[in-house]
C-alpha cells in the first residue's frame, strides 16, 4: 500500500544546520517557531516546481479557465450549492499562515487504515463545474465538517482556547494568542484518509491534542449533532488518539538521572522538554477516555501510565527552579489530578457493581491513587498561575476528602453477607471529621477565591480551578449526606454507569441499616436533605458562570473591538452568529453535575407532588422560615429555584454532548428530567 507521506527534497538552511526535519514550506514551521530567518539554496535543476501546493494552484487555474469557458456558474451552479463549510475549505485552498505536510514519519507507520487518495466521497480541491450525477450524488450523501488545523503553532493555539484553560496542562503561551484559524475540511465519508488532511502532527502530545480538537464541531454548523457529523468527528478523533498512543509508547526510554533541561524541547511549546511529551499526551488521552468515549477504567489506565512516565522522569522530586520548571510542576500536579479524578470515578462505577454482585468491601483498596499527594516522595511545588494565593492546594485537598467521601458513601449503602448488618463503631467519628474537613476548606475557597477581571487563557485557568475546588469541595458534601437524606434510594441510584445490569438490582437499605446510618449522622434526614439542597445548588451556579470558550480572543485584537473570556460567558463581540453547538468547557466533571441534578430532581418532585396535593407538611422543613401566611409562597419560591438549577445544569450538559460520554450522561439526564416535570 503506498505511503501517505510526501517527502520533502528540499530543507532550508537552518533546518540543515540544526539537522532536523524541515517542512519544506517559506517559511518553514522550524523558523517561524524559532523566529529566525528561512533561506533556500536555489536549486541547480530548474524545472517547475511540483508537490501538494503547486497542484493545487493548477487544479484551481483548471477550475477558473472551464468557469470561463464554459459559463456554466451563470446558469447552474452559485454559491448556494454549497454547504458554509465548503466554501470556507475553498477560500482556504491557498493557505496564508504555516502550511504543513500530512502525514510523515508517523502516517506511513498507520497506513494500513488509510484509503487511497482518490477514493470518492473525499473532493481534493474545487474542479469547477459538477455534472448531473455528481450533483445527485451530492444530495444523496451529503457533505459533514470536519476541523483540522494547517501547522503546530494554529494547533497550540487551538489548545489554549479549548483545553488549557480547563486543566493548564502546558505554561502560559509562548506567543501571543490569535483567533482561531481551523480548516474547514468537507467529507462524504467517516471512513479516515488522512491525506486529506492540511497537517499531521509529528509528536504524541500534538497527536492527542488533535484528537480532543476534532472533536469539537465548527462555527456555525448547523448538522454539527446529525449521525454522519458524529461519526465522522468521532473516526478522525479516535484515528488521532490511536496514533498518539503509538507514539507515546514508541517514546518510552529507560528510566535515567539524564536532565530534562540539556535535552531537546518539544516543537510546540519551547518550555516543554521533548521527553515530557508522552506523558503529557497520556494525560490528554485520560481526558478523551473520560470526555468522549466515557471509559472510566481506561480513563484511569491512561492517568496510571502518565503517572508511572513522570516517576520515571523525577518530575515528583523537583527542588531547585530552571528553565521548564513551571511545565514540571504543571504536568506533574495535572497528572496526580487525573489520577485522583479517574480514582474517585472508578469507585462510584465499581462500588455500584460490587452491591448489583455482593462483593466484599475490601476490594474498594483496588480504585485508591497510586500514590497519593501527601507522599514524602514528592517534592515538586504547586503550580502558580499569576502569583496571587494558589488554586491548586485546595484542588488537592478537596479530591481527597471527595474520595473518602465517595468511600464511606459506599461503605455505608452497601449490605453484604459478610457484614452482618454491622457498621464500624468509628464511623461517627469520621463522618463529623470529614465534614468538619469540608467546611474548613469550603470556607477558604469562598474567601480566596479568584474574582480578577483579567483576561486571557491564563486568568481564565484560574477561574476555572477555583470554580472546580467548589464543586469537588460541594460534591464531597452532597455524596456524604445523601444516603441520610433520601434512605428510600440506594448510593448506586445516583451512579451513572455503563452497566445497565447494575439498574435493574438496585435495592432499598434494610430497616436495621437505615436505624444504623441514623444512629451515625449528627443531622436528622430533613436537615440532611437541606444541606445536600445548598451543595446542588451551588454546584449549579458555578456550571452556570463557567467561562467558556471564546474562538475569537486575541491578545493584540483590532481597533475597536474587546475579546476576551472571563466573565462574559463566552459573549463574542462580532460574532453573534457563534453556535451553542460548540462545547462549554472541557467535561470531566460532568459526573459532579450529575449527582447535582439528581439531587435536585428529587427535591423538586416532591416539591410539585407537594404543591399540587395542597399539603406541604412534606417538605414544610425544606423551607426557609416559612410561616402559615407565606407557606404556599416559599414553596413557589423553592420550587423555582430548583427549577433553575436543573436548567443551569442541563444547558451546559447539553453543549457538552459534542463529547459522546457526556451525550450518554445527558440523554439520562433528559430522561429523569422528563419524569420530574411530567410526574
């Protein structure tokens, strides 16, 4: 089969000094990147110049002299006959930035996947003039848009604007951030050719990059969410994360004391030592199991392995300050929180399995962290975004305490044939002095929490993981008290799973367990169900003011015009026209807003039953100072406010469907949803 890989005859200059692989474009990605300047030597052959450009600019000359000839645009083709996407593809025909090769070194290894390059349902450039048949055949399998980027520095800008500022993963940008510049890529088929694509990543941490970037649907699609968009999104994100994790494990090098500062750096970001690549890119890949496929336990696979290559590489042990420090510190602290997260989601999964099967408790050991943030071993510093007081040691803190949390949750709603009915005597205690813990640092948030009016990615990343300690802190809180609030419903009842065996053996506690779990809490169930109340709610309202992603920001943006994320939520002055199709954040904590709005859509139902039976006896200690007067009022006012809860939640659940896992997640959601107000 041939190779998808066209290989350049000639490098420019400092490409050949440097003795790396130079893209053979003017000027190249190597010297834009490293601002210095291209030169050719001129060739001694002569001969017109061949390769993808060139035949491109003759393809479309072709295109120009048959529309000329011939007239046929005047009578039967306009630019109605074609989609938004295709004619954004044919006015980037001739690139303006940083063209790059497809595929090399990598595609050639992954061309048993690939269809030649003029299999159909793939249009390499505008031919002019369509015929009768082909037009047919354009209505019968129409068109869906693909994003794709043209060169390394567009796809780490794409980065800062999608991803970065919802985990930094990568150190602030090394240039200034630009709009987004995708390529609007027109296919009839989901099958993957990548020699249809305008640049192939080189290296495994822009390979997963690119898998998360494909996923997110262009501007103004409007058949973004149809079938044949899905699954094409889906077969290039997948065909993107397949070749990273090659990459990643053809990276992989003995363990060393080599220093990561004497090595080489990574061609998208020059703070990055090229040997950090891989395990940023498992960390990436952690996210797209969560995110897109919904795959806890790969989730948790990938965040292990990236653990296991930081070890390798000390980024634990980090003391004196150098030149990458701050991409060491931010790899190593993002690792450990996906590892923590993929922990915390592997248990909620797994323990509701082990009650559908009567498993024994003491395999919950098997879903702890690896390692976990207060190991002596570990040295390296927190991150710090812009200097003021840190997200990140609250971010820490609070997944641990969500981890005991989710553990005794566990513990408590699970009866086996073992246990004989029996709770530990020390679960009192450690129940108040877990929510002790929790109030302390929920408090501490709410105080030192970010509310700059900065802008940019950076400032936006603190945002975020401000908003993100709350929701752990919030989701802690609302997982410990809920088995006393609502002791007709099982733990598991809450979880969602993949297992749909897991949802026909959910079982209510037994009498003599609920008089156990009584006996241990220090609040009664009203006044548990008040406190899970205010967590949901909270929870909502940060889902609701999340910034999202603003395609349009710039650092240097033009006369008159302010772009920007911050608390904007995403309002793009210009661009009006910008679709909700388009994902509200990065969503691995979509599994935090569903125990909210589980939460919620309980209260609120009993809330309705309440108001439409005329008796609030029911729900009368879930109002707010109610009186026999204004009874009827605070429960209308309850009700709304629940209301709107479910809604925040919804809203961004539902731009967050682009990713399949988390279009699962919503359409149960939408299911409940749809028993609570129809009830």
């Amino acid at each position: 089969m041939p190779s998808t890989s066209r290989p350049v005859k000639v490098a420019c200059l400092a490409c050949r000094a440097s003795k790396i692989r130079c893209d053979g474009q003017y000027p190249c990605a190597n010297c834009t990147i490293h601002r210095q300047e291209c030169q050719y030597q001129p060739s001694r052959r002569g001969g017109a110049r061949r390769g993808p450009i060139a035949a491109e600019e003759r393809a479309m000359k072709k295109a120009q002299r048959l529309q000329t000839a011939t007239g046929v645009y005047n009578h039967a083709m306009t630019n109605d006959d074609f989609t938004p996407a295709q004619i954004l593809q044919i006015n980037a025909a001739t690139p303006d930035s940083l063209p790059s090769p497809s595929p090399n070194e990598t595609g050639s290894r992954l061309s048993n996947t690939l269809q030649r390059k003029d299999s159909p349902g793939f249009p390499l450039s505008p031919r002019g003039p369509r015929t009768g048949q082909e037009l047919r055949e354009t209505v019968r399998h129409p068109t869906r848009s693909l994003r794709a980027y043209r060169c390394d520095q567009d796809l780490i800008n794409a980065y800062y604007i999608f991803i970065h500022p919802y985990l930094p993963l990568l150190p602030p940008p090394a240039v200034s951030q630009y709009v987004d510049k995708p390529v609007a890529l027109s296919m009839r088929s989901a099958i993957v050719d990548a020699s249809h694509l305008p640049y192939w990543p080189t290296t495994s941490l822009g390979l997963a990059v690119a898998a998360i970037l494909a996923l997110i649907p262009l501007p103004g699609d409007a058949h973004a969410m149809e079938n044949e968009a899905v699954s094409l999104r889906r077969s290039y994100a997948d065909y993107f994360a397949r070749s990273a994790l090659d990459v990643s494990e053809e990276s992989l090098q003995p363990s060393s004391n080599f220093d990561l500062t004497q090595g080489p750096c990574s061609p998208l970001h020059p703070e990055i030592p090229q040997q950090m690549e891989p395990v940023l890119a498992l960390a990436l890949l952690s996210l797209y199991e969560c995110c897109q496929r919904g795959n806890v336990s790969k989730m948790r696979i990938r965040a292990n392995q990236a653990l296991t290559m930081a070890m390798d590489l000390s980024l634990h042990t980090q003391k004196s300050a150098n030149n990458c420090s701050d991409a060491i510190r931010r790899c190593w602290w993002s690792t450990m929180f996906l590892v923590y997260q993929s922990s915390i989601l592997t248990a909620s999964v797994s323990f509701a399995t082990f009650r559908s099967r009567r498993r024994d408790l003491a395999n919950s050991a098997m879903y702890a962290p690896l390692i976990t943030s207060d190991d002596f071993r570990i040295t390296t510093p927190y991150i710090v975004i812009r200097g003021c007081r840190e997200p990140w040691p609250y971010i820490v803190q609070a997944q641990s305490l969500l981890h005991r949390s989710c553990t005794i949750t566990h513990q408590l709603s699970n009866e086996t044939t073992h246990d004989q009915g029996c709770l530990p005597c020390s679960f009192h205690d450690e129940i108040q002095h877990l929510d002790s813990s929790l109030l302390d640092i929920a408090i501490e948030t709410d105080r030192y929490r970010c509310i700059a009016n900065c802008q940019g990615t950076e400032a936006d990343a603190e945002r975020v993981l401000w908003a993100m300690s709350r929701i752990l802190i919030h989701t802690a809180r609302l997982l410990l008290y809920r088995v006393r609030a609502f002791p007709d419903r099982p733990a598991d009842s809450f979880t969602t799973t993949t297992n749909s065996n897991t949802s026909r053996n959910r079982t209510p506690l037994s009498p003599s367990r609920r008089a156990e779990i009584d006996a241990i809490f220090q609040f009664d169930e009203q006044e548990s169900t008040r406190v899970c109340i205010r967590s949901a709610l909270l929870i909502s309202r940060v889902f609701r003011h999340l910034p999202t992603p603003n395609p349009m920001y710039s650092d240097t943006p033009a006369d008159g015009e302010t772009f920007g994320f911050g608390l904007g939520l995403g309002q793009i002055s210009g661009d009006s026209g910008r679709s909700l199709t388009s994902p509200r954040s990065l969503p691995y904590m979509a599994w935090c807003g569903m125990q909210s709005f589980y939460v919620l859509a309980m209260v609120l139902w009993r809330v309705r039953a309440a108001l439409s039976a005329g008796n609030l006896n029911s729900i009368y200690n879930l109002l707010d100072r109610p009186t026999e007067r204004t009874a009827i009022q605070d429960a209308e006012r309850l009700e709304e406010e629940l209301h709107m809860g479910i809604e925040s939640l919804r809203v961004s659940m539902k731009a967050d469907g682009v990713y399949e896992g988390v279009g699962r997640m919503f359409r149960e959601l939408e299911k409940m949803y749809d028993a609570t107000m129809m009830g």
